[in-house]
C-alpha cells in the first residue's frame, strides 16, 4: 500500500499547481470569486454543506468554471460520494485534461477500479489527450482490477505517444507487471530506463520481494545502494520480506535496528513486515513485542502472530490470540484459520480443528487447499486414517500432493499399509518423479515387516534413476547489505 502511494502520490503535485495557476481574466473580481469558492469547497465539513456550495455555484452560473467544478468531483469523492463526483464530472459544460485526470484518479483509489479504465475509454473519445499523470492512474486501476490486457494496451499507448521513458509512466508500469507477477516485463523495462529514481528502485526492489526472488531482490538492493539511492521505509518492508524469506536473521536485526536510528514510525506495513521477518525467523518473543508495541493492528498482524505461535508450537497463545482478535472485531481470514488449523494439527486436537473449520462458513472464508491439508493432517496423525481418507473423498476440490502428501505421512507414523498404498499409488500419478514418496512407501512396507516390496520400491528407482534431493543449509554473509547512514 505504501508502495503505491509512493509512486502515485506523486501525481498530487499536479493538482496543486493547476489550482494555484493565475486564472487568465481581465476581471479581478471574477477571479477573487473564484478563489473565495474554491476556498469554500476546499474547507467544506460534509457532503451536505458541499450539496449547499454545489447548489449555489449552479444559481451563480460558477458551475461552468472548469476550476470550480472539477474542485466539486474532487471534494464529493473526499466525502465517499463517488456517484455524486461522476455525475458532476458528466454533466461539466468543460472539461480538460486536469478534469479527467481527478475523476480516473479518484477512481482508480476507489473500489471501483474497472470504472477509471471507462472513463479513459471515454476520454480517448474526446479531444483531451493523456498526459504522463493519466498513465499512472490508469495503470494502478488495470493493476487493481487485474486487467493485463487494458495495461498491456496502455503501455502500447504509452510508446505510441513517446512517454514509455517518462519516469511517472515507467514507475507506473513496473507498478502494473509487478502487481501481475509479470516479473520479466518488469525487470525489461526497468533496465531499458535511461534514468532511475527512487521511485522506481523501489517498486523493481518489491516486485521481486512480493513474488519469491529473494537473491534477485538483493541484488536490487545492492545495485540502489551503489547508486546512492536514499533508503526509507518502504524499502525497509521489502527488506524485511527478503531477509524473512532467506531466514537472514542477523541482517533482519540489522534492517530493525536502522528503522529504530531513523526514528521511523511503526506503522501497519513496517509493522506486519518486521513481526513477519521475526516470525519467519521463528523468534516468536520479539514478533510478539513489536506487536504489542504497533499503535494499530489489522487482520495481517493478528493473523501473523497466529500463524507464527500455530506452526511452533505456540498452541495455547494461538488459540488466545484468536479469541482476542475476535473480541475486538477483527474479522479472521484464510490465514487466520491456516494459523489456528495449524496448531490444532501440531497439538493433536481433532474436535477443535473440526470446530475452526466449520467456523469459516461463518466468516465466509472458502477453505482452500491448504486447509484441506490441515485438516488431513490433523487427522493422519491422530491415527484417524480411514476418517482422513473420506474427507479427501468428500472434497468439493481434487486434493493436491499436499492434502495425500499429510494422509500418508499419517500412514508412515502408523503403519497404516492399506490406506498408505492407496495414497501412495494416487501421489506417484500426479507427481511420478518426486523420489520422496517412493521412499515414504519403501518405509512403510518395512515398518510392516513387507522387506521384499519395500526392495522392489527400491529397486524400480534404481531402474529410473531417482534419488532423493539432499537438504541443505545457508549461512549468512556480511556482505549481503550495505547502510550508509
């Protein structure tokens, strides 16, 4: 969210110098009218005194002035009226380009991305042409809506029109591929950029942040320091989701440590990303401080802090927090149940993780694949096999390798060779070259005493070839970051 404001938050700039431009008239009473309107509608306390000042500008025959009403559109949309905003922008006598570009903005920031992309439509059909501030409008709404096709025809535009190279537009459609999982066509047009600003680093540092390319992310970061890009904190959240995803511990401390020197206020998303960094990093007593700490929690924090308590062991702290989000009026997610199914599966509860299942009918929460798996879990390692297996039955989803993957781990514990072999046979279909399951049948047959089947698993890898990937470790290095401070 941060992210965004940074990169179109910029177009603010081009309001205020249209509305503080000298009106060209020979009247400077007309023009002091103006102003005193102006002021009147900038200062308006409500969508009923602002119904008043829209009344009079109508009687005074002001509504014509493209300054005026164009103030109108902005002030009803700051007053959450955006019906009220369209109407006056549809029946303005005159428009131009700074009229268009508050209406597609407004919208844009709205929950009704798909109308900003209309009202562009309907601008390329009159005589008022875009100008590097309605790209970026427009991009952040085919981002919202996930419209690729409109954005990959705005950027056509954008080239047509020789405005690609633009900085506002380019940190717009890196924005747009970004926010899409485009990552290549991201990364082309940022290395096609003439000129970088900060702006611009940093959504290419986000998008690989966002999207699982930690090392590539770095790399970024590296580069912005070279550069002498200066830091703040939307740069610190990307951070942070970098050194979560790594598990750079001693380099998340550092990165918390710089935010504490620059007096940086712990707002929702530096917040959620630390607790998530330390969460990751499972050092539940710090996350847990900092959360205590936020002035402010949304469903993110909460569901951080369950999930984090949920998948180490944190069961009865898990279950709490739950209860207190609850009490408070916070509306649990899909991550939130993820979190709480977790810990029911690592303590062994079956009936409550029943119960928070069916509770997320009540929050309207359409359980996924791996709240399926959780359940399973929790099943298989109660020992309840059979109960496990009618519930993959009775899935309104086909299960993934996840889901079987939990019932036949269950399977291994118990020495379950009926239903581990049909589970078993069903995995290898979907995924036949993982070798781990091949191993995890061979040590189920052995566990039963079946030696001649489980050297038959065996022996048909061999035959193919397929071993199983070793794990492995990462050590932190002290030279992934470099802080000037």
């Amino acid at each position: 969210m941060q992210k965004t404001t940074v990169i179109l938050g910029r177009t603010r700039t081009m309001y205020n110098k249209f509305y503080t431009t000298n009106i060209s008239t020979a009247n400077k009473d007309a023009y002091d009218l103006v102003s005193y309107y102006f002021s009147l509608l900038h200062s308006s306390a409500n969508a009923r005194h602002l119904g008043s000042l829209h009344t009079r500008l109508l009687r005074t025959g002001l509504y014509g002035n493209v300054i005026l009403s164009s103030k109108l559109v902005m002030m009803y949309s700051k007053h959450n009226n955006l019906s009220c905003s369209l109407s006056v922008f549809l029946h303005m006598p005159h428009r131009n380009i700074y009229s268009w570009n508050i209406i597609i903005g407004e919208f844009s920031r709205s929950g009704d991305p798909e109308q900003a992309i209309r009202l562009f439509v309907l601008m390329r059909n009159s005589d008022v042409q875009p100008d590097v501030f309605t790209f970026p409008l427009v991009l952040r709404a085919c981002a919202s809506s996930g419209a690729i096709c409109w954005g990959a025809s705005v950027h056509g535009l954008c080239a047509r029109m020789g405005m690609e190279r633009n900085v506002f537009v380019a940190s717009a459609l890196v924005f747009f591929y970004v926010t899409l999982a485009r990552i290549l066509e991201a990364r082309r047009l940022f290395d096609e950029m003439p000129q970088r600003d900060a702006v611009l680093w940093t959504a290419m540092l986000a998008g690989y942040a966002q999207h699982g390319e930690p090392m590539l992310g770095l790399a970024v970061f590296r580069e912005m320091v070279g550069e002498g890009i200066g830091l703040d904190g939307v740069v610190m959240v990307s951070l942070l989701l970098i050194c979560g995803q790594l598990g750079l511990l001693r380099h998340g401390k550092s990165v918390h440590g710089w935010i504490i020197r620059r007096c940086l206020c712990l707002g929702l998303s530096l917040g959620n990303a630390l607790m998530d960094m330390y969460v990751k990093s499972a050092v539940l007593s710090y996350a847990h401080r900092i959360f205590h700490k936020m002035p402010e929690r949304d469903v993110i924090s909460w569901s951080s802090m369950i999930l984090g308590y949920g998948l180490n062991g944190g069961v009865q702290i898990a279950f709490e927090l739950f209860d207190r989000m609850v009490m408070e009026g916070v509306k649990p997610n899909d991550v939130t149940f993820l979190g709480v199914l977790s810990a029911c599966a690592h303590s062994g509860m079956v009936s409550r993780a029943r119960t928070f299942f069916n509770m997320m009918e009540d929050y309207k929460v359409v359980p996924e694949l791996k709240h399926y798996a959780c359940m399973v879990d929790c099943l298989g390692r109660a020992g309840l096999l059979g109960e496990a297996e009618k519930f993959i039955e009775n899935m309104p989803v086909e299960p993934d390798e996840a889901v079987m993957g939990a019932l036949l781990s269950g399977c291994r514990v118990h020495n379950n060779v009926e239903v581990g072999e049909r589970i078993a046979k069903k995995l290898l279909m979907l995924k036949p070259q993982n070798a781990g399951y091949y191993v995890l049948l061979a040590n189920i047959y052995a566990a039963a005493g079946r030696f001649d089947d489980a050297e038959q698993v065996r022996s048909f890898m061999k035959q193919r070839n397929m071993t199983k990937v070793p794990g492995c470790s990462m050590t932190e290095s002290d030279s992934f970051f470099l802080f000037h401070e």
